[in-house]
C-alpha cells in the first residue's frame, strides 16, 4: 500500500492515512503472539541526506527492514540521540495517532515538529486494537489544552475530561495528569505507546505506573514504550531492544546500561560522585 491511502484499521475508529498497515492471517482477536501490532518495516525509501539515516534505530530498520514485537510489553532504551522516540513517534504516527498525543481522534498541532519516518514504515497488524493512545510526556500540556478547550465550547456530548477522571490535567501536577490518564483513559484491549514518561513521575509513581502497566497487559493491551527508567524496564518478560551506535541488540534486563549504572551509582554514590566531579 503507498503513502497516502487511506484504510479502516479499527472497530470505531476514524480511518487512517499515511503509512502502511497490513494484516497478518491472526484471527480477530489478539494474535498468537498477543500482539496487536507484531512488526515495523521500512519499505519505502527516506530521502537522500536525511538526518534520519544517521540514528541508529533508523539505521537497523536500513539494514534489516524489520523489528518485531513478540511480547505484550516492548522498551526501546539507549542513550539520547540513538532515535528512541523518533521511532516510536515514526510508529504512532503510521498508526494514525496524533504526533503531539493522545487517541487517533485528537487533531490539535501546535507545532508540527515529527519527523516523516512515518511515511517509510508499514506496520505488521495482527488484530484490531479497540482502545489506543500515544502518551508523551513532554506534549501533555498540549493535550491537556486541547481538552479543556473541547470542553470549553458549547456541545451535547459528555465532557471529554469525565473519561480523563474528571478534573482538568492542567489543575494537578505533571506527574499526577500522567497517572490520571493512565488510570482513567486507558480502558484495556488497546494500543499504548509512551514515550519516556519517567520525565513526568518520581520513582514511587514509576511503580505505580509500572502496577498499572500490569493490569492492563492483562486486560489484553499492547505496551511500546521509549524510556531511561530501569524501575519501568524491569516489567518481567519484556522485550528490551538497546539502541546503541553500534545498531539495535536484545538485551536482558540486567545487562542495560541503565541498570548497570543506576546499581553502580546506588551501591557507592561516594564513588561515583568522586569520579565524575574529577577528584580521583
């Protein structure tokens, strides 16, 4: 299918244009992998001197076309600059998700800053997913606009925020907004795409978020989640893809930088602290 056709991609959902999705033979329901989507591939060709041909994450997709999802819950961790949230804005958008966040029905912009890797990617779908929301932390505020603004013009119809809990996201914490969403939006049998949302929660609230990760997954959801946290990465038999300069690897838990760093740095602050500020 070429960029800019449109087709129905789910139960109650608007149609969607600009990459690619293809169905595998998987049945209705979630696919045997429990997934709803199982893969991204790059099949079509980004321009000559793009930026994007220089982050790693694009650069595997370059060389092998394909990253799978064989688990209910996968991270995509590495260091800033190795295109974590580039691909997973690159596979919410494809989807049809708003590039600033939100569900597939959100259309607000306030600057439109996403990169066009999405019109490259054909996303492998196994089932429909009735439920969807790309969340990323650093456009909540927007989404937080736009709901009140929704609310805020004359209309039959439910308040938008009553499905968010109720009271604005602009009247509680960052943090708070983040959980509220999570909790109250997030409905089960559904697409979740976050994007580093430990920038908006403390460690206790990273726990909270990974409880309600949980719930979900066993309520028949899909989890792709772009992160630094190795409280959220600990999510037992998930799929971790580190993105290194050197490409994409499948690593274990325990042997990301992140964990290995954040233990080090744990077990002797005093160490480590000495080290950095060069006074050993």
């Amino acid at each position: 299918m070429r960029a800019g056709t449109c087709l129905e991609v789910g139960k109650g959902l608007p149609g969607f244009c600009g990459g690619s999705i293809i169905k595998e033979k998987a049945g209705e329901g979630k696919g045997m992998d429990g997934n709803y989507i199982s893969a991204v591939q790059l099949t079509r060709p980004l321009p000559e001197g793009s930026y994007l041909r220089g982050l790693p994450a694009v650069r595997y997709l370059l060389e092998n076309r394909e990253l799978r999802f064989p688990k209910p819950v996968t991270f995509f961790v590495g260091e800033n600059g190795t295109g974590k949230s580039t691909l997973l804005e690159g596979i919410a958008v494809a989807y049809g998700f708003n590039p600033e966040g939100g569900t597939r029905n959100f259309t607000f912009s306030t600057r439109a800053t996403h990169s066009e890797l999405y019109r490259s990617l054909t996303l492998v779908r196994r089932a429909y997913a009735s439920d969807g929301f790309f969340l990323r932390a650093e456009s909540l505020y927007n989404l937080a606009s736009n709901i009140d603004d929704m609310d805020g013009a004359p209309s039959p119809a439910p308040r938008v925020v009553d499905s968010y809990g109720g009271v604005s996201l602009h009247r509680q914490s960052h943090g708070e907004s983040f959980l509220a969403v999570v909790r109250n939006r997030f409905g089960g049998n559904g697409l979740y795409l976050l994007d580093e949302p430990e920038a908006a929660l403390s460690p206790a609230s990273q726990m909270a978020l990974l409880a309600a990760l949980h719930r979900l997954v066993e309520k028949n959801s899909q989890f792709i989640v772009a992160t630094h946290s190795p409280i959220l990465m600990a999510y037992p038999g998930a799929r971790i893809y580190e993105l290194t300069p050197d490409g994409v690897h499948t690593v274990d838990y325990r042997e990301t930088e992140h964990y290995q760093l954040t233990r080090r740095f744990l077990e002797n602050p005093e160490k480590m602290t000495r080290i950095l500020f060069g006074e050993t």
